[in-house]
C-alpha cells in the first residue's frame, strides 16, 4: 500500500502541467485495482485548504467528493502521527509540517511509501518515493 500525496490529485485534476498525465494514470491504475494506495486525512484538508484559497470552492468540494469514493477510508491522524511528525521535523529542519504528517503516515502504518512529485521526502529515512512520472 502507498500513500498518494496531495501533489498527484492536483497535477490530475490541473487544467494543464507536465505531471497531469502520469497523475491521471496513478488514480486510474487505483480505480482499476492495478494499484494499491490510500490517503490520509490532511491531503482531503490541503485539498480543502488550496481550493478555498485560490476561490475555488466548487472545485475543492467536487475533488474531495470524488476523492472519499476512491477512497473511502482514509488513514485518520492521531496522536501518534503527531509524535513521530514532531521527531521528523526535529530531525530535518527543511520538512514541513504537512510533509512531515504524510512521512509520519508512511512510516507508523508501515506503508511502501509515497507517490509524489515532492523531492522532500528523499532525505528522510523509511519513506520510499514512487513518482508520478
């Protein structure tokens, strides 16, 4: 199992990037069983969050409609993805704190690892990188 990172659904849904392809791909070979992947909680809040932000709404709320069919049951953030995000963030001074959720989920549900276009998560240890392309 793989998280999906936020980036894949963006470049997906985008009207036009160079990742829109392979991120299509990624979320079809899932619809189809070719893949298994899952997502957590904070990508639907980024998703939320980006869309409100660039006044988007609609946009926003029909993407994570779609998101809770494909998958419907995301990877919720407790306490213990909160600790080891913390220890992530106090070992890498450059990890961000939503990037540093997403590692957390790989590592505490011991996924394989994330699919992104993100270079972030290379430097840290036990989170493998799947990249869109």
């Amino acid at each position: 199992m793989r998280l999906i990172d936020t980036n894949v659904i963006v470049y997906a849904v985008s009207k036009a990037h160079p990742l829109k392809e392979g991120a299509r791909r990624i979320l079809a070979n899932i619809t189809a069983g070719v893949l298994e992947a899952t997502l957590d909680v904070e990508t639907l809040q980024e998703i939320l969050h980006l869309y409100s932000s660039r006044r988007e709404r609609t946009k926003g709320f029909e993407t994570l409609d779609d998101l809770l069919i494909l998958f419907p049951n995301p990877i919720s953030i407790g306490r213990a993805e909160v600790e080891t995000a913390r220890d992530l963030m106090r070992l890498h001074s450059f990890l961000g704190a939503r990037d540093s959720i997403h590692a957390a989920v790989v590592i505490n549900h011991k996924l394989k690892g994330i699919i992104t276009a993100d270079k972030v998560f290379d430097r840290i240890r036990g989170v493998q990188i799947f990249n869109i392309r």
